[in-house]
C-alpha cells in the first residue's frame, strides 16, 4: 500500500492548501465588500470571468497533455522546455496582440470602456500561463509541500497588497488586479529553484504537436464540464429569479465544499497513474480508498450544517441548506468519474471524454428545463446529482473497453448506500444522534478499509 498511501499523502497535502486558498479568500469578501460599492464588486466578477476563459482556451489543453510526457515517457526536459518556451513565445505574444482591442474588449465584457482592466486581465493571464508550468513541474515531481508553500505565500502576499492597494490607495479593482499580477510574479520567483534544473533552451516542434493532438481533444472537454456546473444557476435565475437563484448558489457552494478534496486527489491523481500506468489493482484501490474518504467527509459535512449554517449564514438563507447534501453527494460521483478516467488519458483516448460530457450536460440541461420550473433549486440539485452519477457510470463503462481495472463496483455501491441511508434516517435527529452517526459511518467505513488491507496482505 505504499504507493496508495503517498497518493494519499500528496492528496491530503493539496487539500489542505486549496483550503487556505478557499478561506484566504473569505476573509477578503468582507473587505471587498465594505470598500467597493456593488457595481464595482460586479466589474471584479466579470475581470475574473474573462480571465478564467482566456487562461482555458490559452492553455490550449497542453498543461494535462505535459503530464504524460513528462511522467510516463521519460522526457522531462523536452517537455518542460517545449511547453515553457511555447508559452512565452508563441501564446504571451499573441495574448499581447489582444491588448490592442482593448476597449472594443471591455465594451463586450464590462459594457463600458474599461480598457486598462482589461490590459490588466491580460497581463494576469501571461503570467498566470507562466507560473502554471512551473507548478506543474513541482506536481509531477510530487514536490506536494513546495507546490503548497509557494502558493500559499503568494496567497499571503496575494492578500496583503490586495488590503493595502484597496484599503490604504483606493484603488479599487485596478488594485485587486495589480495584487494578483505582483502576487504571481513572486510565485515565478519563488518556484525558479525547484525547477531550474529542467530548463533547456530547446523546442521540440514533433513533441509539441504530440502534445497538441493529446492535449486540444480536453478543451471543448473543459468548456462541456464548465457549462455542466453553471447552467443551473441560469435556469434557476430565468424560471425562478434572482432571489432563488441567490439562495441556491449559497447552497450550492456549501456543497462544493468537497471540490476541494477531489482537486487535491486530481493534483495527486494525474502524475500518479502516468507513472504507473500498468498497475490496475492499484487504481482499483486508490478508487476505493477515495470514495470511503469521501462519504466521510459528506457524512461530517451534512450532519454538522444544521449548526454550521446557524454560525455562518443569516436566516434569510437558510432555505439553501435543503440543496448541500444532495450537490455535495454529486461531487462524490464527479470524483469517482476522475477515478475510473485514467484509461482515457494513459492511452491518449481523451476524445472519447467529450461524447461522454456531452451526453451527461445535454441529460443535465434536459432535466433542469423541466424540473427547476417545478422544484426549483431542489430540481436543480438532484439534476446534478443524477449527471454526474450518469457521468462516473458511462465514463467507467467506456473506459473499461479501453483498460479493464477491477474496480470493486460491489464494494462502491454498499458502501454509498449504506452511508446515504443512514443520513437520510438519522438527518432530522439532535446534534447528539447527529454526532453518533458520523462516528458509526466512520468506523464502518474504516473497518471495510482495514479488511481490505487485510485482504491484500493475505495475497
């Protein structure tokens, strides 16, 4: 269980770091919302909107398509140099060529000229492009603590020239954008001495197109994943309002409370099976490994927000409470479809992917239209339950024609059932009860994990 147990070494290291992110970034929304009036705080949303796309389709699906180069082709340096210098001589130039149209730019996104936010965004999204391959590197060494630390001190530092630039200069967004801009730049200089040692002044032009033709197929992947998790709140917004559209987004990012652990497994999940990419009895038990991890931090989370929400969330929103739990029980699902890709990705099949996510979006949109106009917010959250379950079974179904992993279906599914009926019989009890079930799902799940270790030892 060696390799299992640093996958899950890494997995923990990463989670923790994305929640210092996560909670570095609640302790700004006050301040950013006593300093900037609401229009404002809405431009702030739209620049990090425009950023977010551009960084997606900058990235060219390249970023995943290193990791297999890199780790399981023994090519490390050709693909670190040939995606660095492809990113600083090919991708910033023609980003830069964007600051051009900058006003006909802020026109579309901002509807008001607001070029020099735009400037700003872009500059953001060179160097966010730059920064990006070397944490790559530190994820691909399995450098989990150095990826941490440098990016919680750019976190930190993030966080101060944000408060000094917005509280101290008044200089509202420009100010947000300037402490992002500066904040990655010392992450690049930060990281320089972990990676160093893989630069090259080389640019292999077959490798890239390797590279290309592994990495396009993943960004209308992206975007189909990207229009699965936002359409919802859309619908809720057309059919319902604001009003219940506001409510359900509370809830929603309650239940994305578990989109942390599963990105830090996905950080630890992608160099892991490059470089063991023949060891499916190992899938097989990280998967399951995950998923008990997973329905123990869902059993904590949803027995425990009764009282969460009455610390944290004004009444008026509490009605958002009803939607956590079923949106954080797909969060398990979309991390089990991380689980049983590794086929897709191992064996360049990642083209397949996109069919899948759109056969899952197109169920999600389908089932949006005729539930949230009925249940609204509740609709919703069991539309994207039922997606990504349909999602994780149909990715496992494909990928296994492409690499059989002995998955322990059998193991899954009693598992998932027996955590979900014991919520769903205990949910309404005292915080006593409530506390008595997360310890009785707790040691159930750990004693299926210690026979599973057992069974394996016997072999």
């Amino acid at each position: 269980m060696g390799k299992v147990r640093r996958l899950f070494k890494h997995t923990a290291v990463y989670s923790i770091g994305l929640f210092l992110k996560k909670a570095i970034g609640f302790f700004l929304i006050p301040i950013y919302t006593r300093v900037l009036p609401p229009s404002e705080y809405g431009i702030l949303a739209l620049s990090y909107l425009f950023v977010s796309f551009s960084l997606l389709f900058s990235a060219l699906g390249l970023n995943t398509a290193f990791f297999k180069w890199f780790t399981s082709e023994g090519r490390e340096k050709e693909a670190a140099s040939t995606l660095l210098w492809f990113k600083i001589f090919i991708i910033s130039p023609v980003l830069l060529i964007f600051m051009i149209f900058s006003k006909p730019i802020s026109l579309l996104v901002f509807r008001k000229s607001l070029p020099e936010l735009i400037i700003l965004s872009i500059l953001i999204v060179i160097t966010e492009n730059i920064a990006t391959f070397f944490t790559l590197i530190l994820r691909a060494e399995e450098k989990s603590f150095a990826y941490v630390l440098v990016n919680t001190v750019r976190f930190l530092l993030n966080m101060g020239l944000n408060i000094v630039f917005v509280v101290v200069f008044r200089l509202g967004v420009k100010g947000i954008l300037f402490g992002d801009l500066i904040s990655l730049v010392f992450l690049i200089i930060l990281a320089l001495p972990f990676v160093f040692k893989h630069f090259a002044w080389t640019l292999d032009r077959e490798l890239l197109k390797k590279m290309f033709g592994y990495g396009l197929p993943l960004l209308p992947l992206t975007l189909i994943m990207l229009l699965l998790e936002l359409s919802d709140r859309y619908l809720i917004n057309i059919f319902k309002g604001t009003g219940e559209a506001g409510i359900y987004t509370l809830g929603y990012q309650f239940g994305t409370i578990l989109q942390l652990f599963i990105l830090g497994f996905r950080f630890a999940w992608e160099p892991f099976f490059f470089k063991n990419p023949e060891e499916k009895e190992l899938f097989s038990r990280a998967g399951l490994l995950f998923l008990r991890i997973g329905l123990f931090m869902w059993t904590g989370l949803v027995f425990l927000l009764p009282e969460i929400f009455k610390i944290f969330v004004s009444p008026v929103y509490h009605s958002s409470m009803a939607v956590v739990s079923v949106v954080a029980a797909g969060y398990i699902f979309f991390g089990l479809h991380e689980v049983f890709s590794a086929p897709f990705f191992i064996h360049s099949r990642t083209k397949l992917l996109i069919p899948i996510a759109g056969a899952s979006f197109l169920l999600n949109f389908l089932l949006n239209l005729y539930f949230i106009p009925r249940w609204g917010g509740m609709g919703a959250a069991f539309t994207t339950l039922l997606s990504y379950f349909v999602l994780a079974i149909l990715s496992y179904i494909y990928a296994q024609k492409i690499m059989r992993v002995p998955h322990k279906l059998t193991a899954i599914t009693i598992d998932t059932v027996v955590t979900f009926l014991i919520y769903v019989l205990l949910k309404d009890t005292g915080l006593i009860v409530r506390l008595s079930a997360i310890l009785i799902v707790s040691i159930y799940l750990y004693l299926r994990s210690f026979n599973m270790n057992l069974k394996v030892k016997h072999r």
